[in-house]
C-alpha cells in the first residue's frame, strides 16, 4: 500500500480544492471521508504524508473554529458539520506528531498557539464587561500581547487578522462567541489525542486560559452588572446568553484532563469543582450545564475518591448539586408524563449512586443520605438503592442503626447477582468425604496416597505456562524537571483512536447547540 499512497493523498487532496471565488462550504459531501481516512492513515504511515503537511493544514485549519459570520464575503467557513470540524481538529494534532524535528517542541508550540488565540479572541468578546480574571503572574508575559483593548469602542467588534492560528477573519460578538467556542474544542483536540510516547504536557497554560472562562458569570440582574462605558447592551446581552454552552465547553475539558492525566490532577480538583459549583449556582437552569456538572463531579469522586478530602467550601458547594440532582430525580417522580430530559436525569441517577458508595457519614448528613435513599425508593432506582445498601451508614455509640434499604433492593431487584450476595453471603458449605468401604480404615488410604509416586516431569501434565504482557501506563506522573509539568504515557500503535473525543454519557465530544444532534460518540476515555 505504501507506494501507492502518495499518489492517493495527491489526489484527495486535489478534490478538496475549490476555486478563489468559490464559497468553501460548497466543498463536496466526501470531504468527512477524506478526513476520517488521513486519520486512521496518518499514524502509520506518517513518511509518505510528510511532503504534504503544509497543503492539508492549509486545508483544514478554516474548519477548527467556524463561525457565523466572517470578515469577508468570499471567507465565509462557516461549517454545519460536527463531524467535519471534529476531524479536523483531531487532524491538526496528528499532522504535528509525525515531523522530524523535535515533535514534542512542535506539539507544545502549537497548543501554545492555540492558548494565544484564545485569550486573543476572549480580549474582543468581553471587552463588554469587567472580567473577575486576572492572569497568573508567571504567564502574564506570554500573554502580554493579548491584554489589551482593540481602540474600536464604538464599532462592531471584529478579528479580521487573527494571530497565533491562520484562521480566518470574524465580525460580530456572535462569530467572536463561535470562534471562542471552536478553539476551546480545538484544545481539547490536544488533550484528547493519544501520543506514543510519553511527553511533558504544559498544563498550567491550559488551566489559566479555563479559569477566564469559567470565571465569566452572567449577573443576576441589571444592577449587578459589571460593564465597562462605551459598548452597547445588545453585545453584554449576546455575550450572557451564549455563556452557558462555553461553560459546558470548559468543563468538559476538564473532564478530558481528568481522563487523560488520571489521578495526577487530584491535586488541583478541589480548585476544579470550585469553579464548576460557582458556575453551577448561577447557570443551574441550564440543562446542558446539570448534566456536564453531574458527570464531571460522578468522575472525579469514582476515580480519586475527591469527596474524601474536599476542603470546606468544596465540600458545601458539592453538596448543593446533589441536591439538585435529587430534586430532578424527585420532578420526574411525580410527574405522570415521560422524562422529558432523559440525559440529565441518568447523569442525575448515576452521581446519587457514586456519592453513596463513594463518601462517608462525615461528608454526607443523615437527613441528606434519607433524602437520597427515599427518591432511590420512590424512582426504583437499582443503582442507587445497591450503593445505599453496600455502603450502609455508620453507627455512632449507642446510637440505632439507620434503617437498612436491603428490603426494596431485594423486592425491586431479587435476580441481581449482587442482591443475592447481599442477602446470602454465606460460604458454600464444604461436604465431608464419603465414608471408608467395609474393612478399610482411612489411615490406610491415607498410606497409600502417601506413597503414591509422584508423576515424572511432563509426564502427562502441562506447564503453567505464564505470558507477561507489559502496556505502557495511560495515567500519568507528575514531571519533577519543571513546575507545572505533567508527563503522561502514550500507547504503541496509532496515535488516533475514536474514543479520544468522547466522554461517557455526553452527547458528543465538543458540541454546541447546534452540534448536539449529531451524537458521534458517548467518550470512552472520554
């Protein structure tokens, strides 16, 4: 296949070739397939698509971060696709892993690049507001350029020349707000996508450009804005509705950090689930921002344990969501009509279930853990009601115990196999050897098996033959060379794999509003 294969990137690549004057979301419906085969191509054959890296980033770099709108008529990229941009974006990252020169150099300047942008794009869409964001002071230099008004008060805010990634032009805080939206999946392109070996990831430049999203908060009302003078209404307004879905977007990111770096980000989780719950409390209305909280917290109490340790303040907020969970399980419970949010509830279902088998009397009340088991009883949720059952409370002195949920797991769930243990835990009874036939004594039997010669060596009996498979560890360490490393470890083999952009029970890997119907895949990761 290899000789064969320049000549067939050749080709795809010239059919993906429009005109100047052509519009380019008039490209050809093979566009998604010619994509999807670089990616499983270029991994493995990596040398015969040096030669033409240039053209096919040239290609897909107007499809990381669509917009609405562009500076110019004859610009216009705008991409209605999911598929189309998802590849694309995965894409970008796999064509910087396969150059000659120092990879790991080129992958970190690109995700540096990326970082750029988006604080770039971030200065032009909240130029409306007063941001509660302030810079680490160890970054501050390398944004330097960024920190800055663009002198356009009274225009319509625009990007015609966008730095750091050759992107195309936007005008207008919707195309801004999409542009900002397509590089926060953009960076999740570089964190989802697997490396064969294992590298040092910076991830405080990543954490820093979250945190200014994340710390954007619509206000409660018109007196509690925080405006600056000179910007209209119309633009704050925008920029508070479309709010949410870039929240949703940050925090899936860190929900594929927490998939790729493992239990090395354990340290900096409780920072994590602070700025979830300050963008939980003010955006709790929002069903996208509900079900993303309830995975991300679901994820990081099952994997690390988090609630176990969760300072004070943490600790309170998290307790605010399970409330809300409750009461999302509790409205379809009364309800006689069909669950009209079928996701939220299940994300619901599923954090109930993972803090009752996860945390401890100290961090969850009594009054609480009854609140939880009565909706498990009422909704007749096996889940939970099993959590509820193994992870029973604990008895403090002479204190009664907490009535046991046992009887309705076993009545809702009698053939679980769990259930059964549950109830009969006992060890199977080990029978008594069968009695001595007349005129033997078991002494003598005893004798004779004694002085049973033992069988030759393999002589009528196999080897245990034991076959040691070694894996390079997907978790990672944390690097002791230089503050603010990570070092994870890739896999042999590919570099791609099409669970690096799915999260477990989202519905897709960076979608918006307008990507959400097209489900691609449920993150395996994530």
């Amino acid at each position: 296949m290899t000789p064969v294969l320049p000549g067939f990137i050749s080709n795809c690549l010239n059919l993906l070739k429009l005109p100047s004057d052509k519009d380019p979301r008039l490209l050809p419906a093979r566009l998604n397939i010619v994509l999807q085969s670089f990616i499983e191509l270029l991994p493995n054959f990596p040398n015969s698509f040096k030669p033409y890296l240039t053209p096919l980033r040239e290609l897909i770099f107007p499809y990381l971060a669509p917009t609405a709108t562009s500076a110019f008529p004859n610009q216009a990229t705008g991409c209605s696709a999911f598929l189309t941009c998802k590849y694309a974006r995965k894409l970008l990252v796999l064509t910087e892993l396969v150059v000659d020169f120092d990879r790991d150099k080129y992958f970190e300047t690109g995700l540096k690049d990326t970082i750029l942008s988006l604080h770039r794009t971030a200065d032009l869409v909240f130029r409306s507001v007063i941001e509660e964001w302030t810079p680490h002071p160890d970054l501050r230099q390398s944004y330097s350029t960024n920190f800055h008004s663009n002198g356009v008060e009274d225009h319509e805010v625009q990007d015609l020349q966008p730095q750091n990634l050759p992107l195309p032009g936007w005008r207008g805080i919707w195309a801004g707000l999409d542009r900002l939206d397509g590089i926060l999946r953009t960076l999740q392109a570089y964190i989802a996508t697997r490396r064969t070996k294992p590298s040092l990831y910076r991830i405080h430049g990543v954490l820093d450009a979250l945190d200014r999203v994340m710390s954007a908060i619509a206000p409660a009302n018109d007196e509690s804005v925080r405006a600056k003078p000179g910007y209209t209404k119309d633009e704050r307004e925008a920029l508070f509705s479309r709010l949410p879905s870039l929240h949703v977007s940050a925090m899936r990111t860190y929900h594929l950090m927490a998939l790729r770096f493992g239990v090395s980000l354990a340290p900096i989780i409780p920072l994590i689930l602070l700025q979830m719950q300050w963008v939980f409390d003010h955006e709790s209305m929002n069903l996208d921002v509900r079900q993303t909280s309830y995975d991300l917290i679901s994820h990081f109490l099952s994997a690390t344990r988090a609630g176990l340790a969760l300072p004070h303040q943490a600790s309170e907020g998290l307790l605010r969501v399970v409330q809300a969970a409750c009461s999302d399980l509790d409205k379809v419970q009364r309800s006689a009509d069909m669950d009209p949010f079928p996701v939220v509830t299940t994300a619901a279902s599923k954090l109930l279930a993972i803090v009752l088998s996860t945390t401890s009397d100290t961090f969850l009340s009594m009054p609480l853990r009854a609140q939880i088991e009565r909706i498990a009883i009422l909704t007749k949720d096996r889940d939970i009601l099993l959590a509820g059952a193994m992870n029973p409370p604990t008895k403090h002195g002479r204190a009664k115990s907490a009535p046991s949920i046992l009887p309705f797991l076993a009545r809702q769930a009698p053939a679980m196999p769990a259930v059964e243990a549950l109830i009969r835990p006992q060890m199977p009874v080990i029978g008594q050897l069968s009695e001595p036939y007349a005129g033997e004594s078991p002494k003598e039997d005893a004798e004779e098996i004694t002085a049973s010669p033992a069988p030759a060596a393999n002589e009528g009996i196999a080897e245990p033959v034991a076959t040691i498979v070694y894996e390079p560890a997907l978790g990672p360490v944390v690097g002791d060379s230089e503050p603010g490393l990570v070092r994870f470890g890739g896999e042999q083999g590919s570099h791609s794999d099409s669970s690096d952009f799915e999260i477990p029970k989202l519905d897709t890997g960076f979608s918006s509003d307008d990507e959400d119907d097209d489900e691609d895949v449920a993150m395996t990761e994530g």
